[in-house]
C-alpha cells in the first residue's frame, strides 16, 4: 500500500447528485482521487466490507475506476464488485448494493450532462440502502476533501474490466460481473412479463431511445425477454461521448423520438432514457406525458403490477413536482410526501415504509424496489399498465385527467447565466417573499410565498433554502430555484403550475394555458431584465 501526498481542491462540493465538474476538471492531479478518498476517510465500516463501482461509460470511466480500485484495496475493502466494462446503470448500482449487501457504491456519472473530454463527468457515493448519500454525510465528504493531504492507493496493474469473475488487488477481491443480469431478474419479479408479452406478440410496438448511454444493453435485454422487435430499442450502443448528443431524455434532446411518436405510423409507446439509466421519458402515439403527470398515473394504476397488487404506502414527490400526485394519494387515502429536489430525500422514507412510489419533474420515477430513480423501472410499469388495461397512453391520461384533473405543468431553464445575475434574481425575489401574500402578479392574485424547507419525519433533518414558491389563490404555482446539477455557471429553473379541475378545459394547449403565469413570473422576479434572456433556453 502507498500513501501519497495530495492538496485539497476548494471545489469539490457534491451539489443535487454527487460531484459534478468539467472532465478537464476531473483529469487535475488527483482531483478524483481526492474525492474518493475523502468519501472513504469518512464511511465507516470498510474492513471486510464490500463495495460496488460502475458508471455510465462515459470519458473518463474506465481511468477513474481503475484508480477506484486501487484505493479501495488500500483503505481495507474486502471485496470490488464492479460492472463488466465498467457498466453499471444507476439503479442496477442500488439493487447490486442492496442485493450484495455492501457498504456502498460509487457510481461514475454525470447523469444526462454530455460526455467527452470537454464534457462532463461525475461521482456520487451510494450508501448501504442503495441510495444516494444524505447531506449529512456530503456535508462531511465536502469538509473532508478541504483538508485532504493524503491518498491510500494499492500500487498494482489495472484490473481487466472485461471478463466476468474474480481477482485480486492486494488482499482485496475485484469481481468483475454482468451489469444486466440480477437487474433485468429484479424486472422479472416486479412486472407481469407474460401479460406484456402477450400484449407485444399481438403487435404493440416500442420504440425505446436509449441516447447511447447506459441503458442499452439493460433495455435490449430485457425486450428480448419479452418478445420485441430488434427495432424496439435505438442508440442501444453505450458510447464514451453518447454519439456527441446530451443524453437527456427530455423534448429538446429526444425531439427525434418526439417526432416519430407524433407522426405518422408512430410506434404504440415511446421512451427514452438518460446517460445512467435513471431517467425516463414516456411519449405515447400523438402524445406526450409529462414526468408529474407520470407519476401520478403510475401511482394510481401501479396495483396492475405484481410487486405493488397489495396497493401502495404512500407517494413522494420533490417539491417542484406538480402536484397531480396529490389528488392522487388523497384518492386513494394515503399519504403524501413533499420532498426538496434530489432522490436522495426519499431513501428515508422509503426505507421507513412511508411511501412506495417516489417521483421527480426532472423525469425521474422509482419505487422501494431500489434506492434510486429507474428508468426502465418506469417504461416496463407503464408497459405493465397497459397490457392489463388494454388502452392506449393518450386514453389513459384523458381518463386519468377527467377523474383527478389536469395540472398543466412546464418548466422553464435559464442556463449557464452569469452566477451574479442568477443568485441577484433569487435574492431579489427572496427579500420580496414576506410582502407578496395579498399582492397581485400579471392580475393573479398571490395567496402565499415562502423559501421552501425540509423537516425529514424520520430523522428530524432539516434542509433550508430549497426553492422559492409563490402560491396563487386558484391553486397555480410557480416556483423559482437553482439547479444543483449544472457545471457552467448557474442554471435558474422556473417551475409553472396551473390547476383546471375535472369538468374543466383539459385539452388546452400547454403554452397557452400557462401564458399568464409565465408573464406573472417574469413581473415577480425580473428575469429578462437582470439576465437579458429574453426567453428560457430548455422548455420541459
Ligand atoms: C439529479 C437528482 C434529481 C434532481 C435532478 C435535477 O438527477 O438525482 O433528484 O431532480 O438532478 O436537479 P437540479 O434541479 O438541482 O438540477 P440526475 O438524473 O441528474 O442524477
């Protein structure tokens, strides 16, 4: 084992998900190694402990995982379970955690940022339960990387991460394993695979975008299990710069997904996912349906699923996340759960039994059978869904609609502004917050604002400064916050919400029916007038 002499880095903060930088960033002397470094100085538990690692594939994988290897035999790891080609999706990441009952996991991704040598790269630490580590233990990882001075690192040769099976760095174990298998049987257990293939062989098509990032392999097989076309899933190949594309799996970024499903002849079903595979999109024939809406309906139809035909315990959604989930869980007599942005939030309440399923505006939905958001986790319940209902995705939402009513829902993202400018928004509009209740925005009148925070029921953790939310007195929303995610400046997300009941105007235009809230958002905060953008750069 050697210790090597090192120099903290100021700027190793893990922001909504894990560290995320620039990969030039990264390739700074011992910049990731640091990282790993304060994360093991501060888990407890190494000795004969286990430890998962994998990415997403991008630039950069193959190195930083080497180097992760070679740390984890010097700070007492006993076993590397690590991703064949250095693969593993992040939800495959939390079920081999869970299922492997090991100490935790690295996960190397930028999610849905791009990848390349110019481009973005990531690591997040996963604790014991699968999920993302909670701010208490970033807050120490973070504290820990600022006084750093020293890494543990076995000298030995790089692993060979392409063959499955065992061996060793120093007294340390590395299997190299399949990243598909245990997760592709987890879908098997959770789903109603022969109603779905049934519902395929009778000629329902799919076609699944996976962006060239890391859910091909996971969807190829899958769908080979249940039946569907080769053509079912496109970009399947995992590449280091995902084809040059951003592998967000949103209208912007999937507008070639989008255009074959509203056009004509389009496929039953389509979906996509993001660069680690914890993302989804869903786009039926001639419609799209936004992340909250999903998880609404997901929430009132998944009994239709095995894993979840006893009902489910609760629902959680983050707090920019319409609130469609909210007439749902009151429908259904149980509770929900308003969380800030960030999974992490959920894994408590997950693990305390409080809620099952567990969603995100920023496409992200899951449920207890991991720890993470799941991308295919998503598209199969949905798939699962429909084989029993035997209706397309547009009647499902119309259905869904004219029982709950609609939330119309976008959001609007102000990226890479000047961090001056954004943060003078925020601050803005944050010492304006106290007065706004009685006022008027665009003629709308506010019933309420406040700066968002957190009381987490199991632990009694606090998290402040979570997003500002304004309140309209006919239900509507906005709410303004900084991304935690970007790596360019500051990324400012406005979140729009309006509620129209059952019996309402349900088929209206989405644009159209938020027009006078997107006005009202620009007179409560100033967004043109401090930033000079005129206009967001990604509608979701
Ligand atoms: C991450 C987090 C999500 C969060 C999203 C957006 O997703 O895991 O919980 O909603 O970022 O966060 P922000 O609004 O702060 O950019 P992912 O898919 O990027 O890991």
């Amino acid at each position: 084992m050697n210790q090597v002499a090192t120099r903290p880095y100021a700027d190793q903060k893990p922001g909504t998900s894990g560290l995320r930088k620039k990969v030039r960033v990264f390739q700074q002397e011992h910049y990731a190694a640091n990282f790993i470094q304060a994360v093991f100085d501060v888990v407890e538990g190494k000795a004969g402990a286990a430890l998962v690692i994998g990415g997403d594939g991008r630039f950069y994988n193959r190195e930083v995982i080497q180097t992760a290897i070679r740390m984890a035999a010097a700070n007492g790891f006993a076993r590397v379970i690590v991703g064949r080609g250095g693969i593993l999706s992040t939800p495959a990441a939390s079920h081999l955690i869970r299922l492997r009952k090991a100490l935790g996991g690295l996960v190397l991704s930028a999610s849905h940022n791009p990848g390349g040598p110019d481009e973005d790269f990531g690591i997040k630490y996963n604790v014991s339960n699968g999920g993302p580590a909670p701010e208490k233990l970033t807050d120490a990882i973070y504290a820990r990387t600022r006084e750093i001075d020293r890494l543990l690192i076995a000298d030995a040769p790089d692993v060979d991460l392409d063959r499955d099976g065992e061996s060793r760095v120093g007294d340390m174990v590395v299997e190299v394993v399949d990243p598909v298998a245990d997760y592709a049987e987890l879908m098997e257990r959770l789903f109603d695979f022969a109603a779905i293939r049934e519902m395929i062989a009778g000629g329902f098509r799919i076609r699944f975008d996976a962006m060239h990032a890391v859910t091909g392999p996971y969807a190829r097989e899958i769908f080979r299990r249940l039946g569907a076309r080769e053509d079912s899933v496109v970009n399947g190949t995992p590449l280091p710069d995902f084809g040059g594309h951003h592998p967000d799996p949103n209208l912007v970024h999937a507008k070639a997904l989008y255009d074959e499903m509203m056009g004509e002849g389009a496929p039953d079903f389509g979906a996509a996912s993001d660069g680690d595979g914890d993302r989804n999109l869903i786009i039926g024939k001639g419609m799209f349906v936004s992340p909250s809406d999903s998880l609404a309906v997901l929430a009132a139809n998944a009994h239709l699923a095995p894993a979840y035909q006893g009902g489910i315990a609760g629902i959680a959604r983050s707090m920019p996340t319409s609130q469609a989930a909210d007439r749902v869980a009151e429908a259904l007599g149980i509770g929900l759960y308003e969380t800030p942005t960030g999974w992490k939030f959920f894994g408590n309440l997950l693990d305390a039994g409080l809620v099952t399923i567990c969603g995100e505006e920023s496409a992200g939905t899951g449920s207890n059978h991991v720890r993470e958001k799941d991308g295919v986790w998503a598209v199969l319940l949905w798939l699962n869904v429909l084989a029993k209902r035997r209706v397309s995705v547009a009647e499902i939402l119309r259905d869904h609609w004219a029982r709950f009513g609609r939330n119309y829902y976008a959001r609007h993202d102000y990226e890479a502004l000047a961090v001056d400018a954004a943060n003078q928004v925020m601050d803005g509009l944050r010492a304006r917050l106290g007065g706004l209740a009685g006022t008027r925005a665009n003629g709308l009148a506010v019933a309420g604002a406040d700066d968002f925070e957190y009381l987490d029921p199991t632990d009694q953790s606090l998290s402040r400064n979570q997003g500002l939310r304004v309140r309209f007195d006919d239900g509507s929303r906005i709410v303004f916050r900084l991304s935690g995610t970007g790596t360019e400046g500051a990324t400012l997300r406005v979140y729009l919400e309006r509620y129209e009941p059952a019996g309402g105007d349900l088929g209206m235009d989405v644009g159209t029916a938020l027009q006078p809230l997107i006005a009202a958002a620009e007179e409560l905060a100033g967004i043109a007038r401090i930033t000079g953008r005129a206009r967001p750069d990604v509608v979701t």
